[in-house]
C-alpha cells in the first residue's frame, strides 16, 4: 500500500510525499487502541437526528457497521435555528462535481507546488524522489500496508448490511491477496519477512476504531488509501523496483481490468454515501485527510529504513 494515503503515496518523485503523524497519540495507540479528540467524539452528538448512523448514515445504514445512534438532544441548536435563519454556507471547491472532488482536491493541498499545481505544502527537506531504499526497509513497508489493507477489506467485508457488497466489496482495488503472494516471493528470494511493526499496527487499529465510531472519517481514510495508491503509489513502486528489483513490477501493483474503470465505479459509490450526509459531515470527513496522510506516510518512509 500504502500511499501517504493519496499524499505522500501519490506525492514526492514528482508526484509523491506528505505529512506525518504525531508520536505521542502513536504510542497511546498501539498499548490501548486509538482515542479520538474531544471534538471529534461529541460530533455526532453535536448535529440533529438525520445523522443517526443506523438510518441515515451511510455506513450505518449501507455497510451497516455496529454503531450505537447518537443522542437525539437538540438543545440550544434548535432554538438558535428557530429564531434566526441560517446562513447560506459558501461552497467548497469541486462540490459541483460530487464529494469525491471535494476529498481530492483537499488532497492535492497537502502536495507540493512542484509536485502539483493546486499545491499549498511546503517541500520536504529530502523528498521521496531522493531517497535511498533497502530491501529490508520495503519488506517492511509491504508488511505494514498488508496489515493496513488486511484490516480495512476486513471492516468491508463483515460489515452487516447486503448493500455493503454492491458498494465496497469486491471492487477490485483490494490489495492483500497480492501483497500476500509479493511477500512469498521475498520469502522465496531468502529474505525474512518480519511481523506487522508499530506503524502498521497502529494505523490498523485507527481504522477498526473510526469504522465503528466516525464513519466520515473512516470514509476520508479509505478513499486516500486506495486512490493514492492507485497514483503516486505505482509511481513509487516502479522506483524502487527500477533501484534494487531489476525492474520487477510487484503484484501489489497490478489490477485486474481497467484501473480508470475500477476507480471509477468505486467514485460513483462513495459520491452516493456523502449524498446522504449533512454538510457538517462531509466537512469532518475533509478534515480528516491530513491524518490519514500522516499514518500512510509513517508507513511509507519504512522503504528507507534499515
């Protein structure tokens, strides 16, 4: 996997690089599970009934992930509403295409200004395109995302509601299956293929904890996921496969189909979730992006490590 989840993955080389996490939430996260900020938890509480994950939240209702309804309170909210009338909120760049524009163009932010035009991030002292990588260090990044991908195609796939196979499953992007036969072909070489490190694991349990409390955001992560990884990601395989694979392309690299095609039907789908969410909603799934550049990119950066 991994893109720095459509940043750093589709970013630097021209076209790949991104943010990382903060460390102190990391290490919280790998000894009890992750913990969401005090604003992010009282979301849902904060909006009306419309949000209630089992009857209008896509999730809820499309994947139908175990999630208890949020409270119903309207409290002052309500009242404010009733008496004054609201404003008209400003529309966000690419909303006129569908929500899936909206995440990418906040994506493409956090690139560069010379690796996209629509960047806005400052260049990273050592972008990716010079970087020196290790067979060791890209077992390890392999490992990792298949633990990342391990566990999000498992969210999907157990998932309680029928619909949740039209929409996410089986969509041809899934990237386990082919990691897990890239990795046999490492072990075959002579290599020691090592357990899921603290990056992977850490991501893994951010995702299992956000697709059972925050499904915004856990839509925010698998789009950039999967996307970047389809982008910068092939880009960065081909690197490294051209610095010390002679050339070999990867399994994890490869589709079956039309790339274009299989992105393109999973796009329709994630535009019919966001149509269902309120505003508020959509603007706390974009604001996960940075965070989801964040984890991909810890993983991303274990190419160069020993």
């Amino acid at each position: 996997m991994m893109a720095m989840a459509v940043g750093e993955l589709g970013l630097g080389l021209k076209g790949s690089a991104a943010p990382v996490v903060g460390a102190g939430r990391e290490k919280s996260v790998i000894q009890n599970g992750p913990s969401r900020a005090p604003t992010s938890a009282h979301f849902w509480s904060r909006i009306s009934q419309k949000v209630d994950l089992r009857s209008s939240n896509v999730f809820g209702r499309i994947l139908g992930f175990g999630v208890e309804a949020p409270s119903t309170s309207t409290s002052s909210f309500s009242v404010r509403a009733s008496s004054v009338a609201p404003e008209k909120s400003k529309s966000r760049p690419g909303e006129k295409k569908g929500f899936v524009e909206e995440m990418r163009f906040v994506a493409m932010k956090l690139h560069t200004r010379d690796q996209s035009k629509e960047g806005e991030k400052e260049a990273d002292v050592q972008p990716v395109g010079q970087w020196k990588p290790s067979i060791p260090g890209y077992i390890k990044f392999l490992v990792d995302s298949k633990k990342v991908y391990d566990t999000m195609e498992t969210i999907v796939e157990k998932a309680s509601h029928p619909s949740s196979d039209e929409y996410f499953r089986n969509t041809g992007l899934e990237r386990s299956a082919r990691l897990a036969k890239d990795l046999e072909w490492f072990a075959s070489q002579g290599h020691e293929i090592p357990e899921a490190g603290p990056d992977g694991i850490t991501y893994a349990n951010l995702l299992t904890e956000l697709s059972e409390s925050d499904v915004p955001a856990f839509i925010c992560h698998f789009y950039n996921v999967y996307f970047a990884h389809s982008a910068g990601g092939r880009f960065i395989g081909k690197q490294v496969a051209q610095q010390i694979l002679d050339g070999r392309e990867l399994e994890f690299y490869k589709w079956d189909g039309e790339l274009s095609e299989l992105l393109g039907a999973v796009k329709v789908n994630l535009n019919k979730v966001a149509e269902e969410w309120t505003r508020e909603q959509k603007d706390h799934c974009l604001k996960e992006t940075e965070n989801s550049f964040k984890y991909s990119g810890k993983i991303l950066r274990l190419i160069v490590s020993a």
